[in-house]
C-alpha cells in the first residue's frame, strides 16, 4: 500500500472503500477512479482532482467536435459530465467548487445531446418561479407515441449521472425524462428539498401531458435511493402515474439519520436548506412512508441491496408489504445501496417489468 493510501482521511478512505462500483457503473472510467483517489490524501482535494480528470475528457470531446466528429464528442463529452458530476458529489464544504464543477458538467452534457444515440432534448419545466431543468430522449424506430417514465434521482445525484440508466427504457421503447427536482441539480441552488413530492412529479406530468410526441396515459416513475421514496411518495398520491420503481430508497429518512455517513448529512443539511444538523434532522423525519405506502395502488417494483448500509433491506421489504398495488420485490443478497455492484441482477429486470407495465414496444434494429 502506498504512502498516500496510508495517510488518507476518512473520507477518501470511505470513497475508496465504496464508491467504485457507483462511479464506474455510471460511466466514470475504471483507471480514473483508481488515478483520482490513489493521487490524493485529504478530503479537501477531491472536487479539484476530479474536475482536473473531467477536464482532460472534456478537451477529447471539444475536439472531436471541431473535427465534427460526432460520436466520439458524445462519448467524450458524456463522460466529461458524468465525472465533473462526480467532482462535486458530496461535497459540500467548499460551495465555489461545487458549483464550478457542476456548471461545468451540465455544459459538457448539453455540447453531447445532439450527438447521442439517441439524442436527448434539454428542455425547462415550469414549477412556481423556478423551473426544473431536465433531459428528454426518446426511443428510436418506435410508432406513434411512446411511453415516458420519469426519472428521479437521489440525494447527491443529478440528470447527468443518469445516461447508463436511461439505455436500458430507451432500448425497450420507453422515452425518458431525467429532471433535477427541488435541492437536486441545477434546482439545488434556489429549491430545498421537500418531502411531498407529488407536487412535484404533477407539474412535471402536467408538461408530459401537453406533449404532442408522448403518450401522457403511460406514465411510469423510477428513483434510485431517496428518489427511491420520492417515487413511491408520488404514486400514492398522483394516479396518473401507472407504474413505479424504487430502487433502495427510505422507508423512513428521519428514523436513519443517526446511522448515516457524516457527508451523506451533512449534504442533507445543504440540500434541504437547513440552518444546522438538528433542523435537518427535523426535516429529514418528513421523509416516511408511514401511513402513505398503503395509498399506492399502481404496479410496483422494489428492489433492495442486502448489504446496503444506508437505507437497510428491511425498508424495502415493508414498503412492499405496505402497498396496496401489485407488488414484486426483488431482493439482491450480495448488492450494496443501489446495488451498483450489481447492476445485471435488477437494471433489464426492472426495464422488463417496466415496459411490460406500460405496454412498451421493443426497438427494432
């Protein structure tokens, strides 16, 4: 082991420890992530590290499209987004960076949609005063209008981290819809999170609904970790959504908190606004399933990692037993949150299910 693995802080030691599987399934290049938290010993140097990496994808992707190579930009240009995306994931201490970083990947990531197969659409939402920015792709080789599911994601994610995921519904012949909700993404800045996120999902349903190139009548949600409870929470509550995937999400944030990682409250704290721990701990405890999981009566999907240490098995399994809807838990022994080590044993199962449920056609080729 080398002289920097041995000095380490506790952060990059828990980065290294944990985050591989996460980074790398989304997108971020193996050998970069080794690269990345192999160079550095302190906390304090990750988002500048990473951003130095992203920067080097970046310059690839900027030049392949000056030499109008477009598929190579796409490639370049995703992966610059995903690991600028990356730079500034949990950090929060240093809120200049944080911004610098992700500025710079939704940059990166609007350059690509174009040019990805197949492209994607940035388009704004309308919500009260500040509007929710999201991507929209739809499905090749598909007759009239496809079916949409809308995409939400977890604490520290954003639509840019989700492009893998997207493949899967795409391929099958779903369109996707990838938005920053409140304290997500580029709405992280002005909109805390909130804990009713029905009136979020309906104003993004409402837009859907007005589109003339998707079926608003087959509508699906997924969510990955708290987006996990932020779907579930809107299918009680908003029946135009026909079907629902959580993906280890909370049964109850609040009753989790002490067992929390130190970053993952602290960048609770930021992302909902809080004025100090003890606030974010209040707001954290609106974020239950209690009394609600009984109010989904659309098809459901849940999955759980049996070796998830931020939101246990057992919250999964209560959500499904709770659900007054038809309910098909998939339990991943061996997966960690999210089971990003895993991906094979849940992301086509779940996209299966999903166009099943929303009567999706396959691509042709």
């Amino acid at each position: 082991m080398g002289v920097g693995k041995r000095m380490a802080d506790e952060y990059v030691t828990h980065a290294r420890e944990h985050l591989l599987a996460r980074y790398t399934v989304n997108g971020v290049n193996a050998s970069d992530f080794m690269d990345v938290t192999g160079s550095i010993e302190r906390w304090d140097d990750w988002c500048k590290a990473w951003s130095a990496r992203a920067a080097v994808h970046e310059a690839l992707g900027r030049a392949a499209l000056a030499a109008h190579q477009y598929m190579s930009a796409a490639e370049h240009l995703c992966r610059a987004a995903v690991t600028y995306h990356f730079a500034k994931y949990l950090f929060v201490k240093d809120m200049a960076q944080h911004r610098a970083a992700h500025e710079k990947a939704v940059a990166c990531h609007t350059l690509a949609l174009p040019h990805m197969d197949p492209p994607g659409e940035r388009v704004l939402i309308p919500y009260g005063n500040t509007p929710l920015a999201a991507i929209l792709r739809k499905p090749r080789n598909v007759k009239g209008c496809p079916p949409v599911v809308l995409m939400t994601m977890g604490l520290d994610s954003a639509k840019e981290e989700l492009m893998t995921f997207e493949s899967t519904f795409l391929s099958r012949g779903m369109a996707t819809l990838a938005f920053d909700g409140p304290g997500q993404g580029e709405a992280e800045y002005e909109l805390p999170i909130r804990h009713d996120y029905e009136n979020v999902a309906g104003p993004v349903i409402d837009w859907v609904m007005k589109r003339g190139d998707l079926d608003g009548d087959r509508i699906g949600i997924w969510g990955i970790s708290l987006g996990g409870f932020y779907g579930p929470r809107a299918a009680a509550f908003e029946k135009r959504i026909k079907a629902c995937v959580s993906n280890c999400g909370p049964y109850d944030w609040g009753a989790l908190w002490e067992n929390l990682p130190d970053l993952t409250r602290d960048a609770f704290r930021v992302r909902s606004h809080s004025a100090n721990e003890a606030q974010a701990r209040e707001r954290a405890k609106l974020l239950t399933l209690e009394g609600i999981a009984n109010r989904i009566e659309c098809p459901l999907f849940v999955i759980a990692g049996g070796l998830d240490r931020l939101c246990p098995p057992e919250d999964a399994k209560r959500l499904a037993a709770e659900a007054k809807g038809p309910v098909q838990l998939l339990v991943i022994e061996d997966g960690m949150h999210v089971a990003h080590n895993r991906p094979y044993r849940y992301r086509p199962q779940s996209a299966d299910w999903m166009a099943e449920q929303l009567g999706a056609q396959a691509r042709s080729p």
